[in-house]
C-alpha cells in the first residue's frame, strides 16, 4: 500500500508467530486493495467499471460512504491525486501531466449486495483507507492473543496499546512540519490511536505551481492554510479519517468541527501557531 508498517511487542513470551499473523493481515489487504498491483480486486474493479468484490470490500466502501457524510463530503475516496499530475509513486518521483477528470460525486458509487458499479469518470481509491482499517484489525487480533503491550504503525498511522516497559509510558512523537530531523510534539499515548496528515512530506512543483497529495474534494484544490494535524481516537479509523477530512478545512471550521466530535488533536497552522485540547496539553512532554 505504498508504506512501510511496524509493529512491536513488550513481552515476555516469543510472539513471533503472532507479529507474522498480524503482518499477514496487512499483506491479505494489499492483494486487494493496492493500487499498484493490476491484479487487485480495487485495479480491476476501476478497469472493468463493475464488479463482484468480497464482503469486506463491501464493508469499507459502505465506511467510507459513512465518513463522507460525517465529516461534511470533506472525505472522499474518489478524489484522485492524479489530477495533480502525480502518477505513479512517491518513491520514483514520477509526476507526469494526465487528463483524467475525475467525478467525485459519491451517489454514482453503486452498491449492490456483492457488486460495486462506478460512474462514469470515477476511480476509487482506498489505499490510504485500507491501511487505517489493517492498522485497527492487527491491533485487534493482538489483543485477542491477550497482548497488553505492542504498538502498530503504519507509515505513521499508529494504534498503541499498554507501555513500552513496566515502568514507562509509551512516547509518540509528532514531526515537526518545517523541520523533519526535529519533532514538534511528544506525548503519552495509551490504548489510543494517532493519525497525521500533513502536506510536508509527499508534494512537488510543476513549473511554479506547488501541489500535495490532500486535495479538498469541494473544489479540487490543495489547500494550505494547514500544514499538519493530529487527531487522537480509539480507532484508527476514525482518527485518520477526521485528520484527512479536516486538513481541507479552514482553521477556524476545522477546529470546531474537532471539538463537536469530540476528539482530541493538535493542528499546526502554515504560519506555524499550535492549537490542541486541554486532553492533550495534560498528555504532551514536549512541544516547540
């Protein structure tokens, strides 16, 4: 799914097997759902326009119709970075200019028991949605294999349950936006999930225009008036979802959004002013 995914174990018991299973459950939702794999279930489904998927597949699209509708059309997998000239992968620097108009209107997204039928001009994308959901299910399954203590992060993505030892807290550190070497924030986490979505690490310029790969769904622009934002919640899926939906917002919406949904965070402003929660204040070590 185009990152890199750790998870870690405090034990006394030889978890091996059951770090594998819960690798394993990341690889299951990579054959089917990557989109650099021709052979997925999502790369043939944009191909063939209609198709029978799994149950799961079913599940997530129906989520994500749900988060759509929670964070105000704000979230929308089929918002395709492409139109920003990105192709093909970060890690190749490949951005080239494509012509595909993409039509974000959720309602032609077809659900029909097994069968998903997109409209014309759609492409879905659930890379970055699949990777919350695995994040969620590989903290499950550790935590029916009566695990206290382990952590699992997926590019960032992050659910943390229990300490790192006996006697310390785990420590999750924020990046600090303008500065990637230093860290903005530290704080104590436990039996909580973290998700940051920022527009400093995956952007580019094309001639003299700057892009990132957050695009607001309401008029397909980048918007920058953020430049990161950390949203804390049980479920990494909801955590993530939140941060990608309100990064499009302006700041003052944005907050009051958070705090209507009750959720903790802290937003990182262009201009570089810091806004978080008392929640949060009481749990942050450091902050620049």
């Amino acid at each position: 799914m185009g990152t890199e995914v750790e998870i870690m174990i405090t034990t006394e018991r030889n978890p091996k097997t059951d770090i594998q299973a819960a690798f394993d459950i990341f690889s299951s939702f990579e054959e089917e759902f990557s989109r650099f794999s021709e052979t997925s279930s999502l790369s043939l489904l944009n191909k063939e326009r209609t198709r029978k998927v799994s149950d799961r597949f079913i599940a997530i699209v129906q989520q994500t119709k749900k988060n759509h509708a929670d964070t105000q059309w704000y979230f929308n997998p089929l918002i395709n970075v492409a139109q920003k000239w990105y192709s093909k992968s970060f890690d190749t620097w490949d951005f080239t200019k494509t012509e595909w108009t993409s039509d974000t209107d959720i309602e032609k997204l077809l659900v029909t028991e097994n069968t998903i039928t997109l409209g014309k001009n759609q492409q879905l994308d659930l890379w970055w949605i699949v990777k919350w959901v695995a994040v969620d299910e590989a903290s499950e399954y550790l935590k029916k294999q009566w695990y206290q203590n382990f952590i699992v992060n997926a590019g960032g993505d992050i659910f943390t349950a229990g300490k790192a030892s006996e006697d310390m807290p785990r420590i999750i550190w924020i990046d600090n936006p303008f500065d990637q070497s230093k860290v903005i924030a530290t704080l104590r986490l436990k039996d909580k999930a973290i998700a940051t979505s920022g527009r400093y690490k995956r952007h580019w310029k094309i001639w003299e225009n700057q892009y990132h790969h957050i695009i607001n769904p309401w008029d397909n622009t980048n918007k920058t008036e953020i430049i990161s934002i950390s949203v804390i919640h049980p479920q990494c899926t909801t955590a993530d979802s939140y941060a990608t939906a309100c990064f499009n917002m302006g700041i003052k919406e944005n907050l009051d959004f958070l705090e209507k949904n009750g959720m903790e965070w802290l937003v990182v402003s262009s201009t570089g002013e810091i806004s978080t929660t008392p929640w949060m204040k009481n749990h942050i070590l450091t902050i620049l």
